[in-house]
C-alpha cells in the first residue's frame, strides 16, 4: 500500500512551537525520504502563519491548517477536532505528532474516530528491510520493543530525541484551510489561566543544556562535624539561577522530607532521577554529592556527557559511570564555580 504521512503540530497561544516539533520534523522529513513517499504538515491554532512561514522550507507537499480562536489554547474538545479534521482533509495513512501533554491527550480519541490505532511515546520510526518499525521503551528504558502494524491509519507520537531538529530559513507558504468542528459542545471547557511556580522555583528544565543533581551528601555531615544544609541549599539556588540548569535529585535526598531529615527547599519528588525517578535527556550531566549508584545512574540513560564531584575516590561514578570523576569537596567546588559565573 502506497504511504502517505501527515504531521500535526499544535501551534502554542504565542505562535510557537515546542523543540520536540521541530525533532519530529527531522524525522518525518527522514522517513519521507527513505519510504519515497510525500508527506503534508497540518497546523492548528489561534494564528499559524509564524509556524507556518517558519516550516516553509521543510518540503511538506501540502501545508493544512485550522486556524481561530477556538483553538488558541490546549483543550480536548478543540484539539480533536482539529487533528481529526486535518487527517481526514490530508488522507493520509500514517499521522505523526510530536510528543507533548497536548498530543498525547487526544491521539487516541483522534484515532478512534478516525479508525485507525495509536501508539504514543515511540522513541524512534524508521524503514527496515522495506518494513516500517517503530521502536518504544517498557520498564523504564529496560526493554526496548520494536513494533509493526498493518492497520492504517496508524497515529504515531513521536519522543523527544527520535530525530534531529530540523532548521530552514521562514518563507512565504501557501496554506490550505480546513474547517474543524468549534460548537458550543466543543467549547465547554474553558481555559482560565496557567499557574505555575516563579522562574526561579521552576527547577526541572527539560530544554537545559545540563542537569544537576544533588545527592544527599550536600546534608550530611561535613568535616567539621556538622551539617551545613542551609549553606548547600543556597549553593545550589545560585547555581540553578546562574546556569539554567535542570535540578535532578537522588532519592535518598528526595526521600529525606518524608524522613523529617534536613531538606533543601528547592528538592521535591518530581526532581528524583533513576529507576523509580525520572530518566531526562540533556547533553550534559553533572553530580554532586551524589554515589552514583545503579539504581540512580540507570536514569542517566539519555545523558551524553557525565561528571560527577565525590570526596570518595572509590564511588558508583569511578566505575565506569561517569567521563569524569572530580574526587573533591562539591561545597568548595561549587562555590568556585558560582563564583566563576558571576
Ligand atoms: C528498587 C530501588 C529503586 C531505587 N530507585 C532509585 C532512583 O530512582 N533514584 C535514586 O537516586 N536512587 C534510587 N534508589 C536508591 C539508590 O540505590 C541509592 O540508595 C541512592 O541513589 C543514594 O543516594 P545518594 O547517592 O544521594 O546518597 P548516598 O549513597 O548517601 O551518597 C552520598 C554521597 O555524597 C558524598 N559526599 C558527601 N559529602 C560530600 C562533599 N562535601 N563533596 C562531595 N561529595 C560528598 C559521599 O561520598 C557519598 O558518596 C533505588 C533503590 C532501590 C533498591
């Protein structure tokens, strides 16, 4: 059966789209190209044209879009229709989204309506032997399975990581628009406003360049005998602010709340990284007072480049765990390093 791939992208209220949309350009643009088949992009929200003009160059065959208020805003109802109506106007077999909350809500339901079958957090998609696979992780990144599907049309999400961003310089584009259904059943939920944390409190950074982890060194006693919390959580605040870096914590350090222990202000459970924690992607990583045990470094998975500051010569990271292994006091090291970036 001949292909043919769709792309849908939401477009955010400010006309922008998130990095993993331009990563699963890179991919779709791969795929096309391997399976000699077309592929069309399809767009929706309050204004696309940005997104779109910015997509210009990417060699999409049809450009579709929805456009309106209705669907400025993350809401199910809308976000549905949208892709539902953009898939039915581009007929394609296979349907590919980046993966965000936004898609991931809604691929299912789309794919029921659209009859056709689902598959979220496929970590990559490629032609292998003239057959198509899509690879996805079980178990926290333990098992790796590799999935084909003959059923069509097949609505796929595509991870953060499956391809590389594509860049193109904005050109004019002609659109093509689609109507999606924006009654007032469609319009029930209604969008209020978005609450989050200051800035500076907004520890995890999943677009950081490096992740910091703290272990639970950084509250135990130090070599004077005492424990110097209060000191280490203003280190590592200052760090955070000075860097950009995402905050990723062990779970002994994580745990210690819950424990009564002394506890950073800045450390919450959303921070735990490793097999019962969270397994970010960023290039480069950074631990501190941290052992490196399997279990946490088992989270590292997706981290390129790996330093570590331990005051023991013989930690997890000396065996193998990490490129390189700083056998140093982390308080005195980091304050040299906040130093060096003021
Ligand atoms: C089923 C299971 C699941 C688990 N899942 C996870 C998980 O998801 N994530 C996770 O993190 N752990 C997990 N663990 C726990 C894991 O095995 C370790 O116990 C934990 O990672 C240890 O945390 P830590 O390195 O912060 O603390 P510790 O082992 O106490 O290490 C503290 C380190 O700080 C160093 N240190 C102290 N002071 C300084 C200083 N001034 N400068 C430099 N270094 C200093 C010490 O040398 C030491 O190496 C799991 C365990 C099990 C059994």
């Amino acid at each position: 059966m001949a292909e043919k791939l769709l792309l849908i992208i939401p477009v955010e209220a400010d006309g922008s789209m998130p990095k993993v949309a331009w990563e699963t350009v890179g991919a779709v643009r791969s795929l096309a190209e391997a399976m000699q088949c077309s592929f069309d992009v399809g767009l929706w929200g309050q204004d696309v044209l940005p997104a779109a003009r910015a997509l210009a160059r990417c060699g999409a065959a049809r450009f579709l879009a929805v456009q309106g208020d209705d669907f400025a805003q993350a809401r199910y109802a809308t976000d549905a229709a949208a892709s539902e109506a953009l898939a039915r106007a581009s007929q394609a077999t296979m349907i590919l989204a980046p993966s965000t909350s936004r898609t991931n809500r809604i691929i299912g339901g789309v794919a029921y309506r659209l009859g056709g079958r689902a598959d979220t957090h496929a970590a990559s998609i490629q032609l292998v032997d003239g057959r198509l696979q899509l690879t996805r992780w079980y178990y926290r990144q333990r098992i790796m399975v590799v999935l084909e599907r003959e059923h069509r049309p097949w609505l796929i999400a595509l991870e953060q990581g499956a391809g590389a961003p594509w860049a193109g310089e904005p050109a004019d584009v002609t659109l093509e628009w689609v109507t999606a259904a924006a009654g007032d059943t469609e319009r029930r939920t209604q969008f209020e406003a978005i609450q989050q944390p200051p800035a500076d409190q907004q520890t995890i950074r999943p677009d950081a360049e490096l992740l910091f982890v703290a272990g639970a060194g950084w509250t135990k006693k130090q070599r004077d005998g005492q424990v110097h919390v209060e000191e280490a959580d203003q280190i590592i605040r200052e760090f955070l602010r000075k860097s950009g870096a995402s905050l990723g914590g062990t779970k002994s350090i994580v745990d210690q709340a819950g424990e009564g222990g002394a506890v950073l202000s800045c450390m919450s459970h959303m921070n735990q990284v490793g097999q019962t924690g969270s397994t970010p992607r960023h290039p480069k990583g950074l631990a501190t007072c941290c052992h490196g045990e399997e279990p946490h470094v088992v989270g590292w998975r997706f981290i390129n480049e790996r330093r570590a500051v331990n005051l023991d010569p013989n930690c997890g990271w000396a065996h193998g765990k990490a490129d390189v292994l700083y056998v140093a006091d982390a308080f005195e090291v980091m304050r040299k390093v906040n130093e060096l970036l003021s």
